[in-house]
C-alpha cells in the first residue's frame, strides 16, 4: 500500500502460535486519513496483527516503523479493567482530557452513571465505556478490534456516523458489512499467510476479490495440467531424461507447489434435512414479565420485559428480534426455551417441535477434547434427505474446518473458531426450529455467508436475535421491535425496511394528511400505522394487508404482464404478417398458447393481491 502521509509501515512481518504459522512477511502501510478494514477467517491472525501494531504482542520477524509522536489508541476485542474502578476512572485511565469532553461521549453512548463500578456492567456497557475511553483520547490512529461487538442497533449507526464523517484514520477489524461498505475506503484480507489490499469499501473487495480468485484457479487448472506432463517426465529412467536441461529439475518443484495450492470454493451450499416440524409451533398466551427494582441500586426502578403479550408463531417463520440492550430480547428467548419462568401467562409449544439454540454463553464442552470428537458425540452423521448423509469429519470442513484442524484440541482454537464450532455442534442436532441469539458475534464474514445461505433453504422456524443489519436483512421475514417497558412491535418487513418506515414517522406529515391512530385495541401500545402483535388474540376483525413479500410480488406482477403483454402482440402481428418462414411459424405458433396461459396465471394472481391491497 503506497503512503503518501505514511502514519506507520509495516515491513515483512511473520508471526506463529506454536507451530501454526498465521502469517509470513506481510508488508503494507497506513497513510494519513486512511480507514482500513482488515478481514480473516477466523483463526488466522486478525487480533494477533492488530496486538502486534498496538505493541501488545511481538512478531516472530519484521518491524513497524512509526511516525514521530504518533499517538494510537486501541480498542480490544473485550475490554478489560480493574473491577473496583467506576466508569469515569476507566474513561481517564489512558486518557488526560478534561471530565467534560469524557462525559460527552459517555452521554452520546448512553452511559448515565458515572460513578458505577465496572464489575456492574454488561458487556454491551462495558463495551460503550471502553470506546469512550479511545475516543475521547483523540488519537491520530484509531485500531478497532470488533468495535461493533455488543453494541445495540442504535450504537452501531451513531459509530457508524461519527467514523464517517470524522477525519480520524482507522483501522479495525469487522464482521459487520454494512458497517465495513459505509466507513472503510481500503480493505486489507489476511489470507493464506498472504495480504491483499484492495483500494474501495467492502462492495468493490467483494467484486475485485471474485476476480483474484477466479485468476488463480485459472492458474492452478494450467498448473495441474503442466505437472501432469512434467511428473510422467520425472517419473521416466535417468536414460530417458538425462539430455534434458536440469532446470527443468529445478523448476518442477515449484511447479508441484503451484499446482497444489487450494483451490477457493466460493458457493459452498448445505442443506440439511430439519426433522418433521408441524403447523402448531408455539403460542404466547397473554405473557407478562417484570423484574423487581435491584436493593443495592438506590433510585433503580422495575424492569418490565412483556406486557400481557400475545403471539401465535406459524409453520417456517422467519422473525429477527431486535432493540436496544436491556430491553428484555434474551429474556424472552430464555422464556420461550423454559430456562426463566414468566408471572403469568403461558407459552404453548407444538409437540413436533425441536429446538437448537445457539446462545451468547460460552460452549458447554470439554476444552481437551479435539475439534471432530466434540462433534462427535452429537452424531456420526447428519441426514441431507433422500437417503444422502454427510459424516461429522464432512460436515466440519462445510464450516471451514480443514482435517488438519479437526484434529485440534479445543483449548488450542480462537474465540471465532470456538464460536464456529459451536454453531456446528448446535446444527448437527438437526433441529427444526433454531434460535440464533447474536449469531454473528466472532464470526468471520465467511462463516456468515454459509450459514445465511444455510438458513435461506432451511426448512423449519427461524428466531434472530442481532445487530447485524446485514445479517438480519438477508435472513428474516419481519422483526418483533423491543422498545422497553414491554412495548413491542410487530413489523413486517426486514431492518433496513424497519427503519426506512421509521424515518417516515419522524418526517412531518404533509399538510392536511396527518398520520391518523390506529383504531385498533392494542395491549402493548402500538404506534400508528405498525401492527401490534397482541392484535392476533383480539380477534379483530380488520382487513388482511400485503406482507412486504407481496408487495414485491404485485410490483413484478405488474412488470411481468406488461412485458408478456407486449410480446402477445408482437407475436399476434408477425403471425398475421404472412412473411414467416415455416419454421418460424412453428416456432411462434407454438410460443402463443403458453404464453398466453402465463399471462392468463399472472393476471390471476394480480387480481387476488390487487383486492387485498384494496
């Protein structure tokens, strides 16, 4: 990377854990102004660079050159401080600014007491404190590790915004891409002990990156068809052989090391058979929830989770459970899976239903057990359907597993590893409803598109709990909005939609078109114009309205018959033309019928939706 204000350089850099060597002389720079996002697959030396360049760690070879007086400021994937400090005396441990620029960003990130002791924090506020603390330092370089960990929804668009617009130069490790597109104009890929850079936001690396790939297989297929020829060469006598140059020799060594390099496999596809779920999946019948104020909190207050919620789940539902932290998301989850009990009210759950669910804790495994046999005791195998099954040594390298990785010890894996393990132990299960809560903490962006891909064929339930708005626009149908005090919104739509609509609520109504209420009865408190999942137990006669799928759906529909339309037509014309070959004619004669029992289909199905959308 050519620095034209070179802030740092880095300069032949190897680093190793054991004998696992995660990268071998890698050279790139930083220059003034820079926001560069680093992206890895787990295991392969993200955080270990990032510790390197923040001095944290030492590299097996190589330097970093800084520039004089370079001040850099460090966020770590978990922040960690002395648990009888408080908050502000974490926010002045690397950083001598004044209290009231501190209490400035600690009131943007939505830390109101001051004076708590971080032993009492959660992770998400333990997160916001400690980006506090590397912000209000004002340094000219900023490292990120997974700054978007733990942070709600809400958080993550504010950081999003302040990086953007700021002139700070940064470098940061992400999964998410929403977050990398929007903020980064240099990605830097960590792959194959190798570094590539790529100068645009994550859409233009994804583009370019195809590219790289799509050379270097055409590259190994040569390579294997030269080693071919050259190996039955080498194989043949001395005799046969000895009029040759010996650079030949010489050169079929890195010849066979070309020829056997990985070949990239970029539409990985699994789809497994879920066991057999039925129509009843589960109901919420009137759930209510509050948490008594906390004794050892003087001022504290109860926190109210559900309302006198009502909701009947259907057959392959889709949902994303978002809001901000504290706000009752997990809880609920818990509830539903019958690990917290709610003060009234029920939840019904359909005999055929079975759960796997892939939660936020720490994976309940033996951490001397190697990588295949925790996966193992779960199953041998995994049904795909139609008599097909996949082995667990199979499986595992769908997940990106090697077999040389598989035969890992557990305590020996990194946290993103650890995690993609989980995930694979969670799916060997073969549920038919999954619970995903932050499925996309420690996972790297390759783990994610499998199992988004996973998820878009998989034949059952589906719960989100995120904050990754790339993740959750791909996978889910609607969104519950958990807005607190047990007001929640039944949304139909994706989040990137979600917030698109409410946009339109902050917007002034145009003049004389004021947004009218929602005569409907509401228990959780509905806002205009969103509907309110107690609503379903009303038995309220409203009108059905288009889900957001079929409203795509009549706008295509709309599109699609216009275009058939328009080649009825033509066709009828150039029948009627007397100019047709007889071939031609055939051709046409036989397009005419079909094409008019799909127009006939398409109409149809447009007057259906037409007389739903009224």
């Amino acid at each position: 990377m050519a620095a034209v204000n070179p802030y740092l350089q880095v300069e032949n850099l190897s680093f190793a854990v054991g004998d696992k060597e995660l990268f071998h002389d890698i050279s790139f720079g930083i220059a003034e102004g820079q926001r560069i996002g680093l992206i890895a697959r787990n295991g392969t030396g993200k955080t270990s660079l990032l510790n390197i360049i923040a001095g944290k760690e030492q590299p097996e070879s190589g330097s970093i050159i800084f520039r004089r007086d370079l001040r850099v400021a460090y966020l770590e994937q978990t922040p960690s401080y002395p648990g009888e400090m408080t908050v502000m005396q974490a926010c002045l441990w690397h950083c001598k600014e004044e209290p009231q620029r501190i209490q400035e960003y600690l009131t943007k990130l939505r830390i109101t007491d001051h004076d708590q002791p971080i032993s009492h924090l959660s992770g998400g506020q333990l997160k916001r404190v400690a980006l506090a603390n590397v912000l209000c330092q004002e340094p000219d370089l900023l490292i990120l590790d997974e700054p978007t960990n733990h942070l709600d929804l809400q958080m993550i668009e504010w950081l999003e915004t302040y990086l953007s617009r700021s002139q700070i130069t940064l470098l940061m490790v992400t999964h998410d891409r929403y977050f990398l597109d929007r903020v980064c104009s240099v990605i830097l890929e960590l792959d194959d002990e190798t570094l590539y850079t790529y100068r645009g936001n994550y859409a233009y690396y994804l583009e370019k990156r195809q590219e790289r790939i799509d050379v270097t297989n055409a590259e190994i297929a040569r390579a294997n068809n030269l080693y071919r020829r050259e190996l039955e060469w080498m194989r043949s006598t001395p005799q046969a052989r000895s009029h040759k140059a010996r650079y030949r020799e010489e050169a079929f060594t890195d010849l066979e090391r070309r020829a056997h390099q990985r070949v990239q496999e970029d539409n990985v596809s699994l789809q497994l058979n879920s066991s057999y779920i039925g129509s009843k999946i589960f109901e919420a019948e009137y759930v209510s929830k509050t948490f008594p104020a906390r004794e050892n909190e003087p001022g504290s207050k109860p926190k109210i989770i559900l309302r006198d919620f009502y909701y009947n789940f259907s057959r392959y539902e889709k949902m994303g459970i978002v809001g901000a932290n504290g706000t009752g998301k997990s809880t609920f989850i818990k509830m539903l899976l019958g690990e917290v009990k709610p003060d009234s009210g029920r939840f019904v759950i359909g005999e055929t239903v079975r759960f796997g669910y892939f939660s936020q804790d720490a994976m309940p495994c033996d951490q001397q057990m190697k990588v295949i046999d925790a996966v193992r005791r779960v199953a041998e195998y995994v049904d795909l359907g139609g008599g097909r099954q996949l082995s667990a040594m199979q499986f595992l390298q769908h997940f990106l597993f090697s077999p040389l990785q598989q035969q890992n010890y557990i305590y020996k894996l990194s946290g993103g590893e650890r995690r993609r393990l989980q995930l694979c132990i969670v799916l060997m299960q073969n549920p038919n409803f999954l619970i995903l809560d932050e499925p996309t903490n420690d996972l790297d962006i390759a783990t994610l598109n499998i199992l988004e891909d996973y998820l878009a064929t998989f034949r059952g339930c589906v719960i989100v709990v995120s904050h990754d708005r790339y993740f959750m626009d791909k996978v889910v149908d609607h969104l519950l909005v958990f807005r607190g005090d047990g007001d929640i919104k039944d949304f139909p739509g994706n989040y990137s939609q979600f917030r698109e609509w409410e946009k339109t609520l902050s917007q002034p109504s145009p003049k004389g078109k004021e947004q009218v209420p929602s005569k409907k009865s509401n228990r959780n408190s509905g806002t205009a114009n969103a509907p309110s999942v107690s609503n379903r137990a009303e038995g309220v006669s409203s009108p059905r309205r288009l889900t957001f799928k079929e409203k795509r759906e009549l706008e295509a529909l709309e599109a699609d018959i216009a275009a058939l339309e328009a080649e009825k037509a033509a066709l009828e014309t150039a029948l009627c033309s007397g100019t047709l070959s007889v071939a031609e004619l055939t051709e046409k004669s036989k397009r005419l019928p079909l094409l008019t029992e799909e127009l006939d289909a398409k109409e149809l199905r447009w007057l259906e939706l037409s007389e739903i959308a009224g």
